[in-house]
C-alpha cells in the first residue's frame, strides 16, 4: 500500500534576532497526528499552524484532517505558554476540505481567511464572539470565475499597507501545467471589491509560487516565506525579502531557502509552514513537518466496514 502523507505541528520559542534559524530555537509544544489502533479513521494531518494574539492571550489555529474525512479547522490557546485549553472546532464546511485557517484583527473584529479550494472562490469569516470559538461566513471575496472556474485558490493571506489592502493566494495548473500561479488582488477596503495587480502572476513556480504562511514583518522588513512544491508537496519552505509593494508594482528577491531544517528528526522529511508572533517577551514560531506513514491496518478495516455497508443496504 502507498505511504499516507502527515503532517504534525511544533511551536518553537526563542529570542527575536534568529526569527529565521529554527535550530536556535527550543520546543515549546508539539501536536502529533492520530494512529491509534482502535480508529478506523485516524487523524492523519494536523498542519498549517497559524499565530494569533488577542486579548492577552495566545491562538492557534490549525488544520486537522482525518485520513477518511475533510479537513476542518481548530483552536487551542494560552496565556501562560504553559496551559493550553483543550482543542475546539472552529470551522467546519460540509463537503469542503479547510486548511490554512489565517486569521487577522481588523477595526475591531476578528476575521479569518482559510483555504476552501474545494469551493472555487476566497471566502472571508469573522469571529461569532470574543472567545474565538467559532467563525460565520461574512464575504466571499474573490469569486472562481475572475481567473477560471476551473481551479480554486490556495493559501490566502491578506495584508494592510498604506491603506491598501493586499490579498494573495495561489492556484495550481492552468490550462492542464503543473505550476503554481502565484495572485495579488487589492482593494481600498476589507470587504473588497477585489482587483487583480498589474504584475499577477508575481511568481510562476513549484519550488516558489506558493504562500507557506502570512507576510510577515521582521526588523522593518516585510517577508513572504514560499512552500517548495517541485519534487513533492510542501518539502520546505523559502524566505523572500518583498522590497516594494504598491498598487501598481511588486518586488521581491531571495533571501534564504530550506528553513525548515531536515537533519533535525522532526523535521526530516521537510515542511510546508511558517509563522510568529511575539508574546510575553518571547518570539514564538510555529512550524509544521512531513511524515509518510503505511496506515494498512485503518485501510483494511475501512474496506472491511464499507464491505459490510454494501451487504445491508
């Protein structure tokens, strides 16, 4: 039987000035997937570790898939880095798979733009209340039909500059190419309407052409970390320095590759995520790593149940 590809998630903590050099860090929590012997739908996928700080406390936003089942969206959070609350849904889409829940403040509230690719389009949802519980779905942003509604976008970050709002999100082969297609779309405000930059696409490419995380601000500069895709999905991720960003131009160049650092155990297998956030006089990161796992037991016991379903219908 082929190897289930799995994710599971580490927060790291550490001083500020080595944002970018995970080996100087030390562990702060880790989130492993589910095998266990008794499921036959084990969590296969708890992945895209999104950083939130709101209200003295610190969020974690995560995808959890289980090998049968679509990804849904979940939470936990502290404020000590020592407790963390047990982990609650956050949001659930029948007949979509979620992923990459960012989530971001804005006059107020809070939003989130998760990955619902399954769907065609860039969907916005806020906050039901304080305690970050749950989300509704507030926008749809971008629709499927401004690039093809063929495709749907993936990993979709917003930021706010001079006013202008910035939406990038990336979708994989047009017209049948195994590419990344990396958009910009901006707006004057945050519930749109959404136009597509001048320069789109910014990147076309497996190793760069798409978001492994928010843009991030480090030390006055702003940075977009990519997840290379080339020989296999989500193997590391790459750092850009982005040096101009307006409506009308965009510019950006490497920095550094391979963050993730594959000759530590964890991470062996690479990476597709990374974020922080600072609190409580710490930096905090989050990461995510690859693993490939047979599951044969859960398969045959799968087909086993399904064979019996068959049989009583």
């Amino acid at each position: 039987m082929h190897p289930v590809e799995c994710f599971k998630i580490r927060l790291l903590t550490g001083k500020a000035d080595n944002t970018w050099d995970v080996k100087q860090f030390s562990t702060l929590l880790e989130i492993p997937f589910q095998h266990h012997p008794l499921s036959f739908n084990p969590i296969v996928i708890v992945a895209d570790p999104f950083l939130f700080t709101y209200k003295e406390r610190l969020y974690l936003f995560y995808e959890e898939k289980r090998n049968y089942s679509n990804g849904v969206l979940r939470m936990i959070s502290t404020t000590n880095l020592k407790t963390w609350t047990k982990p609650v849904t956050v949001l659930q889409v029948e007949g979509c798979h979620l992923s990459y829940p960012f989530v971001f403040e804005e006059n107020g509230a809070v939003y989130m733009i998760p990955e619902s690719s399954d769907l065609g389009d860039i969907r916005l949802y806020k906050a039901d209340d304080e305690s970050l519980s749950s989300f509704s779905l507030y926008k749809t942003l971008v629709s499927k039909e401004v690039i093809s509604s063929e495709v749907g976008y993936a990993d979709s970050s917003l930021f706010k500059k001079d006013g202008t709002y910035y939406l990038m999100s990336s979708i994989e082969s047009v017209e049948g190419e195994h590419k990344n297609y990396l958009f910009l779309f901006t707006a004057n405000q945050l519930e749109g309407p959404y136009t597509m930059h001048p320069q789109s696409p910014l990147c076309i490419s497996m190793k760069y052409g798409r978001n492994a995380g928010c843009l991030l601000e480090d030390n006055g500069h702003l940075y977009r970390v990519a997840q290379d895709c080339e020989v296999r999905y989500g193997d590391n991720v790459h750092l850009f320095q982005i040096d101009e960003m307006n409506s009308h131009s965009y510019q950006e160049h490497l920095v550094r590759e391979n963050l993730i650092p594959t000759e530590i155990p964890f991470y062996q297998y690479g990476g597709h995520q990374y974020n922080f956030v600072d609190f409580n006089g710490q930096r905090i990161v989050a990461t995510d790593a690859k693993e490939y796992h047979s599951f044969w037991p859960y398969r045959l016991l799968h087909k086993s149940l399904l064979r019996v379903r068959q049989l009583f219908k």
